[in-house]
C-alpha cells in the first residue's frame, strides 16, 4: 500500500473506532486485574483498600462490564457511571500525587490522575450520546 493509496477513515466510521478503541481499553484493564489479581490485591492492600482481593475483583467486574457496555451500546448509562465512579475512586485512593514524598512517584501519579480525569471527561460527554448511539447490539 503506498501513502497515496491510504484511505482515512470516513467520518462515518470514527464513532465505531472510537467505540471500540475505548472498549477494549476498559475490558483488557478489568482482564488484568484478574490476570494479576494477587499482586494486584497486594497493592491494594498498601493503599489500605479494604477487603483488598474483593476489592480488585469487583473492581476487575466493573472494568470488563462498562467497557462491553461500550463496545455493545447495551446497558450504557450503567456501565458509563460503573466506569466513571470506579475512576474517582482509582483516582483518589491509588493516584493521590499531592501525598507523594518522592518526585518521580509524584510524576508517574500526577500523569495517571490526569489520565484518569481525561478518560472521566470522555464518559461524560458520551453519556449525551446514550441516546443516539449510533453503533449498538
């Protein structure tokens, strides 16, 4: 294929893309946390998340939901919130930069907390779109 050959993708198409692209973001991160679920469960635990293997787990159930939800169009208004409360609480309790006495984790925090605030903004806007969702089961 040479570069005069390459069709962009038609404005028409990009709500798919984009449909699937974040999907998959969300169910593969709910896949790993039960792929890594003791490390995870560990990590957790030093955050002091209670009942911290529960925790990963249930939060791994919302993970995989809320991004089928999105890829499917199903049950989005409930999978969306799932999504934006378990980010809050990510946010919070696991990216909490302003406590963080060494400057490199005060880095990787502050990058992961604004991630995480991006990807809120996102679902927020798609919940306007629960209605209209053009690419739906």
């Amino acid at each position: 294929m040479t570069l005069l050959s390459f069709k962009f993708p038609t404005m028409q198409n990009l709500p798919i893309l984009g449909q699937v692209l974040l999907g998959l973001f969300f169910v593969l991160s709910g896949v790993n946390h039960f792929k890594n679920l003791k490390g995870s469960a560990g990590y957790a635990a030093s955050k002091n998340v209670p009942m911290p293997e529960t925790a990963v787990a249930v939060s791994g159930a919302v993970l995989i939901f809320g991004g089928l939800s999105i890829l499917s169009g199903r049950y989005l208004e409930f999978g969306i919130w799932g999504l934006i409360v378990f980010l809050i609480l990510a946010s919070v309790m696991f990216h909490n930069f302003w406590a963080d006495k060494d400057a490199q984790s005060k880095m990787m925090n502050k990058i992961q907390f604004m991630k995480n605030t991006a990807l809120i903004g996102a679902l927020l806007m798609l919940l306007s779109l629960v209605r209209d969702w053009p690419y739906s089961l």
